[in-house]
C-alpha cells in the first residue's frame, strides 16, 4: 500500500486530497497509468503530466523513480516563486 497525495488543482480535479493505493507499480511512471485508470477524474487530473511534479516520500524526483520501499507519493503542480 502506498499513499497518493493530491495538491491544488490536482485535488479539486479528482475530489481528495489523498487515498491509500494498493500497487504494483514499478516507477511513478507506472503509477501514473493505474491511477489515470481509477476514474474519469483521474484521467483528467493526469492528461498533461508537463504541468505536475512529484515527490516520493517527500523529496523531489521524477516520473522514473523506482517506488519500491516507497510510502508517498505526491503530485502538485509546478510552484513558482514569490
């Protein structure tokens, strides 16, 4: 099991700010493809992966990061400065 957690638009999108994923997902890459097949909320949120950023236990990584032993993974979009 795994913890997906969903910020901004990304949220309001699929209607949760996290859920708990059974998985046997390889990389983020691969959880990306089971989540978009959750729902047509999912599909949405996940269309243009250009606009979302990732984060695996809590640090900053990339669509090919290995998720074994992981337990979070966050998707946000992009965070500009301020």
């Amino acid at each position: 099991m795994i913890d997906v957690l969903y910020f901004a638009w990304l949220r309001e999108r699929i209607g949760a700010p996290k859920e708990r994923v059974e998985t046997d997902a390889a990389t983020v890459a691969d959880l990306v493809t089971e989540l978009k097949g959750r729902s047509d909320a999912h599909a949405l949120a996940f269309s243009d992966m250009s606009s979302v950023r990732v984060a695996v236990d809590q640090e900053l990584t990339d669509m090919n990061t290995p998720l074994a032993g992981a337990r979070e993974v966050a998707f946000f979009p992009p965070m500009t400065g301020g």
